[in-house]
C-alpha cells in the first residue's frame, strides 16, 4: 500500500473545535500534523494545537494512504475552510 503526504485547510473557531478536531485525529492510525504557516504541530496533542494562530486558516497533512485521507478528510468535514 502506497502513501503519500495530502493536505486540506481547516478553520477551528473556538476551544470546542480544538477539541473536536484533537478527538478526530487522535482515532486515526497515522500522524495528522497542523500548520498556521509558521507553526508546525501534532493534531494529536490539545496543548500545542493552542500554538497555532487559530484567527487564520490551518493546514492539515498527513503521510497516508488515499483511503486514510479520505477517512480523515471526511470526519472533519465540519471544519474544512472553504
């Protein structure tokens, strides 16, 4: 099985959706990074995604397979930015 590096961007408003998008990446079975373009984080870990800027959009990526990232993708779906 082939894996890759993909990427979305996501828009987390408040201290819900830290933590909604934290529990999100925490049941995948690969490692879900968070960027704001000058930060670079572990999605698992709710204390340092508050290292992010949070009042701009964030980049998700991960090195999986096209099923993962459409797994991924999929659950936060709520907090994708348009």
């Amino acid at each position: 099985m082939q894996t890759f590096r993909r990427e979305f961007q996501i828009k987390l408003q408040s201290v819900q959706d830290v933590q909604e998008f934290v529990a999100i990446a925490t049941t995948m079975g690969f490692t879900v990074m968070v960027s704001d373009g000058l930060h670079r984080v572990n999605a698992h870990c709710f204390m340092e995604m508050f290292c992010l800027d949070l009042t701009r959009a964030l980049t998700v990526s991960a090195q999986c397979t096209d099923v993962e990232f459409d797994r991924l993708r999929q659950a936060a779906q709520v907090f994708l930015a348009s």
